[in-house]
C-alpha cells in the first residue's frame, strides 16, 4: 500500500474537484493532481442512479439532498 494514496477532493478556490496523491499528514496534494470535476459528478449521479438511492449530507448547520430524477421534456407554453 502506498504511504501517499490517492485521494479526491473539491477546491475551495475554484469548485473543481481533482484526484491525486496526498500528504496523509497534511492532507495536501503531492506532485501532479488531474482535474476530474466532469467524472467524478458523472460517477456520482451514475452511482446514485444505479442504486436508487439520494445522499443526505450537512454543511454548516444546513441539509442537502442528491438525487438523481428524470428529465421531463420541456414544454412550449
């Protein structure tokens, strides 16, 4: 196993999420980090999806809620 693993986390400068390997003292990225934002939402919304499930999660003292729903197709009104 490698003492600096892989990890995946937001920036808080930019709202990007990017994958690489960290400082596990620290928990700063080490050398190269690859923005994969595009990917990981994917992965998420694909992984809710498959398992019909929403994730609860809170944030400073406020609740948020991921689900995945089907589009419906606009309408012209």
């Amino acid at each position: 196993m490698s003492k600096n693993p892989i990890k995946v986390m937001s920036s808080m400068l930019t709202g990007r999420i990017y994958a690489g390997r960290v400082n596990p003292k620290n928990q700063m990225f080490i050398g190269e980090k690859d923005d994969v934002t595009d990917t990981a939402i994917s992965a998420v919304a694909q992984h809710l999806l498959m398992e019909e499930i929403c994730l609860q999660f809170e944030v400073k003292g406020k609740t948020y809620r991921l689900e995945v729903v089907e589009a419906q197709e606009p309408t012209n009104d």
